[in-house]
C-alpha cells in the first residue's frame, strides 16, 4: 500500500540534491534547531531546498516516520538521511559533513 505523504517526502528528496525538513524556512526559521543547520549549510555555501513543517501537519508527522527518527530538523542528501540537528553539528565539527557533501557530488564553497 502506498502511502501519499511519503510519495510527496520521496518527491522532494528526488527533486533536490539538499533537503532540509524544517520548523519555519531557510529564511525565517522557528526554531533553534532549525536555525542552526540552516546556519551550518549557509556556512558552508550549500544550496538546499527547506521544507516548513509547520505548514503542514501531514508532512510534519509524516517525516518522522518516514525517517524513523523522531525529531526535527531532519537533512537529507542525495536521498539518504544524514540526521537531526546534533548529528549535523557533530559531522560539520569534525569535518565529515563536509566529506559526505562532497563524496556525494555536492559542492562545498566553505570548508570550515
């Protein structure tokens, strides 16, 4: 059985390379979690589509299942869910957000 608000997540994941499922947009995020990958990616001069959660309450419960991961930000490469807002900030620390954009074709304008 198919489930629409998947389809409609696996759209957006297909559609573009960066997905940032997000409370509030890259512009005026809501909330703190948010604001930080926002601030990372923005450091790091990667363009990535925000996806606002709270227009959309279908979406909004619907990432979490999908992901099986039970909060959000939730930051999508190429497909693959890289994590929530503290393993993005542990991976840009350390440098390996940095190698897994770049592995994945991704251009990174910052390096750090």
């Amino acid at each position: 059985m198919t489930n629409p608000v998947f389809e409609r997540i696996e759209a957006d994941i297909k559609a573009n390379p960066v997905v940032l499922f997000m409370k509030g947009t890259p512009v005026f995020p809501q909330c703190g979690f948010s604001a930080r990958v926002v601030q990372i990616l923005s450091h790091l001069g990667v363009p990535f589509k925000g996806v606002n959660v709270l227009e959309d309450m279908e979406i909004r419960e619907g990432i979490k299942a999908y992901a099986n991961w039970p909060t959000i930000p939730q930051l999508y490469v190429k497909g693959e869910f890289l994590g929530g807002c503290d393993i993005v900030m542990e991976m840009f620390q350390s440098g390996e957000l940095q190698s897994a954009l770049e592995e994945k074709g991704v251009p990174v304008a910052a390096k750090g």
